[in-house]
C-alpha cells in the first residue's frame, strides 16, 4: 500500500510508550511522557474511549492520570490493574470505572484526584477546542474513574540506570513477570506479591518476554543473540531460527521480540512468534525476519523476510490470524499470521519510531467499534500520535452460491455437448 496518511486517533501532550486495550470495556490505555527531565513534559496514563461514527473511528480523552515525575515505558494489563514500567520498578495500579448519578457532582467532588484538561475527540481530523466543554459534559455523563497505586516492586536492579524493559501477566493473572537491563527476570505471585523466581537469563538487556497459557513455558528474548526457553527457572532450550539458511551467520541477527499466539480452529494449539533485526546497521540495510514456532516442540515452521525497515515492536491477534509489526522508522504492517503474508503496509505512518502496538479484541465491546473490517490495529509512537490501522473484510461468495454455480457450469456443458453431438446423451 505504501506510503499514504493515517489520520489520528488521539494525540497526547507527550510522548506514547505503551498501549492496551480493556478487553472487557473497550477501553484504551496509552502512557508515556518526558520523564524525569525538566524539559515541561508530563508524565502520564490516558484512558480514552473508542467510537465509530459514520464509518469513521474516533477517540475521546476520558481521563487522565498523572504520573508525577515517572514516564511509564511499558504496560501489561490484567483485568482492572495496571502493571507500568516506571525506571526500574512496576507500578501496579487499579483502575475503577462507574456511572455517576449526577456527572457533574461527581467530576467536582473528584476534580482534585484527576487531571481536568479537557476530553480531546479525534477522528478523521484535529479536535475542535470550542467543543470541549460539550465533549467534558458528554464525559462526566458516561464514566468516572479513579485509579489507585496499590503497590510496586522492583524489576530492574542496575546499578547505573535500571530499567524495565519489559512486563507480562500470565493468562490466569496468578504471576507477573519483568525484566530490564540487568538481564534478570523476575517473577512474582500475584496479587500478594510473593517473588517467585529472580534468575539471570541474559548477558545485558532483555528485549522482551512471553509466558503460554499454562504457564509451562517461558520464552526470553535478549542483545545477547539468544531466545531462550525456560520451565519455571531453569533453561530449557536455546532456539536457532537460521539452521536453514546458509549465508546467515550466527551474530549476524538478534532476537528483538516474541509472542505466543493461539491458532484458529485448534484449541490449545499454540505458535510462538519472534523477530529478528540486524546486529548491525548497514548503508544497505538486510531484511529483517518474522519466524513462525511450533509453540509445543519449538521447532522452526515458517521463516520470511518482512522488510528492510528495523522492527520495534510485534503483537498478535486475540485468535492468533494476525501479526502486527511496527518499525523504527514509523511504518505499521500486518500480516497474516498462518503464511507470514503481508496483509496491510503503510510506510512511515508515524514521524518516529512505532513504540507499542495493540489489536482490537474479537469480542466485547470492542467488535461494534471495529464495523466492518476484518481486523483493527492500534499503534502509538514517540510522535504522541496514537492512530487506528483497519483492514476491510475480505469480500467472498457464500458456499451455496459457489455450489449452484458449479453445477449450473456442469448443467451448460452436459447441454453444449448434447447440442454439438447429438445421441450424446
């Protein structure tokens, strides 16, 4: 598709690092900010609501929570609790929505906890500022949020400058799991809090983590050119996706992300997806690489380029069809996660390198607000431009009109050769 304008959803008064999505509401939850330098941009938490008007999607800020001096950087979501990656700690906060009797009674009684700069709606252009007092009313009549820091351990022990890099709930949200720059992972029981596991897993950073549903398994990803496979602590395998490709080298590539992902139509049949970017940056810069795993045996199935831009981020679908890629240099892509296919490109959507990326869920509240499109895609970016990627249904003919009209086929042949050589029949 190449490069064309993506019109923003939302754009925030700082820079994006993290984006989820309420599977249960709908909500969107993005985050990020300036940290704790002095430069006047805040730290924060948005929460904005989605919309589909006249085929259109837009935004609305519904509320705002401020951070204080602490950027988060990245986010897992469980329910009502928020896991955010401020410096080398996770935040966990809880999210509380209701419907107030009297919005307006509410917002005021409320109005010191939250940051009151007005809702912000955005669709196929830029918000109107004249119509904020009518979008805040709107707000105050829907929901009222509080949120609530309910605790915080720390996930990153660097003794220079630590860092979250990286957090997951498991699909029970019975543990959560971290970790950052000091190369360990660490795992806590939750909701107590009880540390698990702290284990060294990588020399140097950790780019990434997944755990499967089940929790037997645990795939790490860091600079140090391993993805590795751990049950509970312990190393279980060491992955090599290039076994069959004879001009990579070993250090050539490193792992940038992993994600686990179901495979439709096969209950508790999982895939495992990784991304590999170049070691280094050339003045030609090679392909980078999306792998597809056996998410049993972890063995290499399907190995495909998927351009020369750099990788910064990878999500999966909720039923595991589609693979969403961001880049360094702000494209968005999707793919079609049975042949690694790419479905959709827009080169350089955004002006900066694509931080986080989030798929609408298949069910709740969120199916109304996708209309008529086979899968919708979240990005957000360094920009603060937060922007939605669709892609239509694929149109097809039903099965029974491709049967009649198979037979009609059938019916004019067996006629033709009757007409053409009579007694044929």
């Amino acid at each position: 598709m190449g490069r064309r304008k993506v019109p923003d959803l939302y754009r925030a008064p700082f820079p994006l690092y993290a984006v989820k999505i309420d599977r249960k509401s709908g909500l969107v939850i993005t985050a990020g900010g300036g940290g704790a330098s002095k430069t006047g941009i805040k730290n924060g938490v948005h929460f904005l609501g989605l919309e589909l008007v006249g085929g259109q999607h837009s935004a609305t800020l519904l509320h705002s929570h401020d951070t204080d001096t602490l950027a988060t950087m990245n986010m897992a979501l469980g329910e009502e609790v928020i896991a955010a990656g401020q410096d080398g700690n996770c935040s966990l906060m809880r999210i509380r929505q209701r419907a107030p009797k009297d919005g307006r009674k509410a917002a005021a009684k409320d109005g010191p906890s939250q940051e009151q700069g007005g809702a912000r709606r955005r669709g196929g252009g830029r918000g109107d500022k004249s119509g904020a007092g009518d979008v805040d009313d709107m707000k105050n009549q829907t929901l009222h949020f509080s949120v609530e820091q309910i605790g915080s351990v720390q996930t990153d022990l660097n003794p220079k400058d630590p860092l979250q890099k990286c957090v997951r709930f498991s699909a029970d949200l019975k543990l959560l799991l971290a970790g950052g720059t000091d190369g360990h992972i660490r795992v806590w029981e939750y909701p107590d809090l009880k540390q698990k596991f702290d284990f060294k897993a990588h020399e140097g950073e950790i780019e990434d983590l997944d755990i499967t549903p089940d929790k037997k398994h645990m795939v790490t990803v860091g600079r140090d050119f391993a993805c590795s496979v751990w049950r509970g602590d312990q190393l279980a395998l060491g992955l090599c996706w290039h076994d069959n490709i004879p001009h990579i080298t070993e250090k050539m590539y490193r792992y940038q992300s992993c994600r686990f992902g179901k495979v439709p139509d096969q209950k508790d049949v999982l895939r495992l997806f990784t991304v590999q970017i170049p070691h280094k940056r050339d003045r030609k810069p090679p392909p980078c690489y999306l792998t597809k795993w056996d998410g049993s045996s972890f063995l290499p199935l399907l190995t495909k380029p998927c351009g020369n831009e750099v990788i910064s981020c990878l999500d999966v679908s909720e039923s595991g069809t589609f693979i969403g890629l961001g880049t360094v240099t702000g494209s968005v892509a999707i793919h079609i996660a049975f042949s690694l296919q790419r479905l959709y490109y827009v080169q350089e959507s955004h002006g900066i390198v694509v931080t986080d990326l989030a798929f609408l869920p298949e069910s709740g509240k969120s199916q109304a607000v996708k209309g008529d499109n086979e899968v919708a895609l979240i990005s957000v970016a360094v920009d603060s431009r937060c922007q939605m990627h669709t892609v239509p249904n694929r149109r097809s003919f039903p099965l029974w009109l491709v049967l009649f009209l198979c037979a009609f086929m059938v019916v004019g042949v067996l006629l033709l050769l009757q007409h053409l050589f009579p007694g044929f029949m």
